[in-house]
C-alpha cells in the first residue's frame, strides 16, 4: 500500500488477488507463522522462567534476609513496610519487564523481516527495495603512481 500509495481497499484486492495465483504458498506461509509464534511462545515462555528464577535466587534471598533482620529488629507489618515490600516489588517486575524485552528483541525483529522477505519474492517493487542492486564499481586504475611510505 504505501509503495503505490494505494488505500486500505485497493491493497486489500491487489493481495487478494496476488494470493489467488499463489494459494498453496500462501497458506504454507501462514501455516508457518503460527509454527513459529507457537515456538516462540514456547521459548519465550521458558526463558522468562529462567530469568524469573535467575531474578528470584538473589532478590528473593535479601527478602527474606530483610524480613528476618527486620523482625529480630522488632520491626512489625506497618505502613512502612507494606510500602517498602510493594516498592521492591515493583523493583523486581521492572527489572523482569527489561530483560524480557531484551530477550524478545530477536523476535520482535524476525516476525516482521520474515514476512517481508516472504513478500519481497512476489512484489518486485518491495524486493527492489531489500535488494538494491550493488553500487558501481570504483575505476580500479591506480590514483597516484607514486608509492606509499
């Protein structure tokens, strides 16, 4: 659509016509996409495991360290620490959060080349633009006869 600045209509007939040539590469298409998610998901879901127990060992060790200091401190359940038990809390979601982004980049940035390149093979003016042809070549004549050094 945006390549020949086509609306939502007319870019929706140009691939539906495009999918009627191609109909069996296109659902192999689909069906390959939601192998990957699913994969994805799979693996995602066990790296976040990981990085959930990875995070827990230490931060779940001072909790508790902090708990039993606080109470042979003679420290109660106040208002005080409810909200310092909420803010770490939140201090470990974060810190969750930013390392399963940093895991999920790779895919984040497959899904989408995945599909263009899949497109690119049968939109030439999409393949024009992932695959520019090389620059020209530069005179390979020598520039100045005399030698360096």
């Amino acid at each position: 659509m945006a390549l020949e600045n086509l609306s939502a209509f007319d870019g929706w007939a140009k691939l539906i016509k495009m999918l009627e040539n191609e109909k069996v590469r296109y659902a192999g298409y689909a069906g390959m996409k939601l192998v990957l998610a699913m994969g994805a998901a799979i693996a995602v879901g066990i790296v976040a495991l990981i990085l959930i127990l990875v995070l827990l060992v230490p931060i779940g060790g001072l909790g508790v360290l902090s708990i039993l200091v606080g109470q042979v401190a003679g420290l109660t359940w106040n208002v005080f620490t409810i909200t310092l038990a909420i803010v770490a809390g939140c201090i470990f979601l974060l810190v969750f959060l930013y390392g399963m982004s940093l895991i999920s980049v790779p895919l984040i940035v497959f899904f989408p080349a995945y599909s263009m390149h899949f497109f690119a093979a049968r939109y030439p003016l999409l393949a024009n633009l992932l695959y520019p042809p090389p620059p020209p070549l530069a005179p390979s004549g020598p520039l100045d006869s005399e030698p360096i050094g």
